[in-house]
C-alpha cells in the first residue's frame, strides 16, 4: 500500500506536473499527510525535484514549491525484432534521448543477446543521468514473471531466459515482456491511452497479436498467451494456399506482405520493396503496393471489429507501418470496423493510430522498465539503480 500511493503520486506528476503537493492531494486521492511523507520520499530517492518556490497566479496565496519528475533519470530500452534489435535510451519523462539499431547475425537467442548486451554496455557507458534499469520488449509469447521467450515463431526461439541472461551480461535489474503488451503500458502512461479503463492494442508488424486491458489492468492469462491471434480464422481470404497462410492473420503480417509483393510487384519494382520502408515508398503512388496494404487494412480492420464487439473497449490503438502513411490505410481500417462492429457506430472516436509514430519499438522496451517504476517506484530503486 505504501509503495503503491507513491506510484500514485509519480503518475499524478507525471501527467499534471510541475504540480504542488495540495493538486496531487486531489487528484491521487490520498490525503495531505501521506502525499507530504511520501513526496518527501520521493524527492529524497531522486524521482522527483523541487522547483522553486512560486505564487498562485497575480501573486495570490501562500507560496509553494511545484514539484516535478527529475529528468536525470533514465531507462534503458531493447526492443528484439525480427531482422535487429533496437537499443535506447529514454527518461522518466517519455523522452527519447538515443536510438541504435542492431542486424541480427544470426537468429539464434544467444548470439542476438550477446550482441544486444554489447550495445548496452556501449549506450550505458555513454550515457548521463541515472539509469534505473533495462527494459526488453520481443515479440510472442512471453512469461513476464520467469522472463522468458516461451515461443517466437519467426526468431524460433523456445524457453529462452531472456531476463536472467541479460541481467547477468549487464548488471542491470532487468524487465521482460511481450512488445504489444509493452505498448499497452507504454500508452497508459504517455499516449491516447491515459485515464483510459478498457483498451486494445492491435500490434500488425512481423508478429501479428494484441493486448487488451479492463479497470486499467493488462491482462497476461496463465498461460502468458493472452492475446495471441495468430490463427484467428474468418477473415475473408479469398483463395486457400498449401501452406494454410492464407487462413491465418500471418498472410497480413510485415514478412507476409514482403513475400507477397515479391510475387504481384512488376518486376522493375521487386528490388525497390526488399523492406517494408521500401514497400511504403512504393505505395505512396497508386499500383500493387499500395493494395497490399489497404487489403491489410481491410482484413485487420475486421479483427478489430470482432475485438471491439468481444471486449467493449472504450478506445482501441493500431500499431500498424501503412496507418498515417500509405494513403487510403486508416480509411480502409475505420471503414471495415464500422461495416462489422456492433458496438462501435462511430469508429473514429474509437480507432487510432500509435502515439509513438517512428519511436513505437523504443517506446515498448522503456515502458517494460518505465512501468514498474511508475507502479513501486521505491521498490523499483531498492532493486538497483545506478
């Protein structure tokens, strides 16, 4: 409970800050004696600062001394991909400070994790500030309290310890979950999503799953497989391939759409869309590229609707490359919902994009870390912080 009503008033700062102690009072609804003891905890931990002493608008009322969230502080994030990891760093604050992608050599775990903790040492070592810990977001199926891989289909990766072998690499107090999980709290605490109680999050990238929480709470399931969409059926494919892609959500994933457009793109194209930056390019102009993705559109379009009518949402994100940037994409996902969603007569006031449009995978490894932090904050520091 003690560290919990400090989680409370770090989330107040954060979302009202520079605020006095008397504002967070209100709207954390603790009382003035726990906001001041724990305020004061907070501050003495570095969390939070003081900033000078000021007055109430045309110098009315006592003086008092906002406080703020202390920038110096730090997480590491990685985020483990398909094709490279991501490494970063990114404050307390939501903010960005670096960025640095890194080719896998090989799909196996532990080449991956061996480069990625070569880079975070590296990052680490050239970072200020205080770092308060290391954030891992990976696709799949992830058990966030073992900190293990369990099943990456495209990486094939099983039972992976992701948490204990990088913590062991880096000295770090170490974090591990699913990368759309991740955004769900990554959106909670600094995107659409804050002061939100029902939300989706559907992730269309090379893993293809979502994430959905009820009374502001994540769900993960016993199994740590909540979420997983991969063979959600009903789609309207229209033709059935050998393989059974075609029944699968695989068919619109990144990989998918890659492989597609090597078959339909004329062949003068083919080299031009060997990445799905490439494949944005092409469809900026009319033509087979930009079909594939308003086809995706369409047939994602039609999960979200059956997610929305399933959990009752009251906003849904969609982390998808083509939405905001491949014209006609976020028409085609607003339009399928509202053909096919029960609930949702006016789709725009439901559907939107990611609040992290070209920092989505640095922002899902921070917030592995971040929401901790801002849960237990003084558990968290207790653990480790450097």
């Amino acid at each position: 409970m003690v560290d919990s009503s400090a989680g409370a008033i770090l989330r107040t700062v954060l979302e009202s800050g520079p605020v006095p102690r008397s504002v967070i009072a209100t709207r954390a609804g603790l009382s003035p004696a726990t906001v001041t003891w724990q305020t004061r905890a907070l501050v003495e931990a570095g969390l939070l600062t003081e900033l000078p002493e000021t007055t109430r608008s045309r110098g009315i009322g006592r003086p008092y001394s906002p406080l703020a969230l202390d920038e110096r502080n730090v997480v590491l994030a990685v985020h483990i991909a398909a094709t490279r990891t991501t490494v970063a760093v990114v404050d307390i604050t939501g903010e960005l400070r670096s960025t640095v992608k890194v080719p896998h050599r090989t799909n196996a775990p532990y080449d991956i994790l061996d480069d990625a903790a070569a880079e975070i040492a590296r990052v680490r070592a050239e970072t200020t500030g205080r770092v308060l810990g290391l954030g891992v977001a990976i696709g799949g199926r992830v058990d966030r309290d073992s900190g293990t891989v369990l099943d990456h289909s495209y990486l094939r990766w099983h039972d992976v310890p992701v948490r204990r072998y990088l913590a062991a690499r880096t000295g770090l107090a170490t974090e591990l979950d699913s990368h759309t999980r991740a955004l769900m709290h990554a959106e909670q605490l600094y995107g659409r999503l804050r002061g939100t109680k029902s939300s989706v999050v559907l992730f269309v990238g090379n893993v293809v799953d979502t994430a959905f929480a009820v009374q502001g709470q994540v769900h993960y399931g016993p199994n740590s497989a909540a979420g997983s969409i991969t063979r959600m059926l009903g789609i309207g494919v229209a033709r059935a391939r050998e393989d059974g892609e075609s029944a699968t959500v695989e068919r619109y994933s990144d990989h998918g759409l890659l492989r597609r457009a090597s078959e339909c793109l004329p062949a003068s194209e083919i080299h031009a869309a060997e990445t799905v930056p490439d494949l944005i390019e092409s469809a900026r102009r009319p033509g087979p590229a930009r079909d594939l993705f308003l086809e995706r559109a369409a047939a994602m379009g039609r999960v979200a609707a059956t997610l929305i009518d399933l959990l009752d949402p009251e906003s849904v994100v969609i982390v998808d490359r083509g939405y905001g940037r491949v014209d006609g994409v976020e028409a085609a996902y607003l339009r399928t919902v509202g053909e096919f969603c029960v609930l949702c007569p006016d789709p725009a006031g439901v559907v939107g994009c990611s609040s992290f449009t070209g920092r989505v995978l640095e922002m899902a490894g921070a917030a592995v870390a971040l929401h901790g932090v801002f849960r237990t904050p003084l558990s968290v520091l207790e653990r480790k912080a450097v």
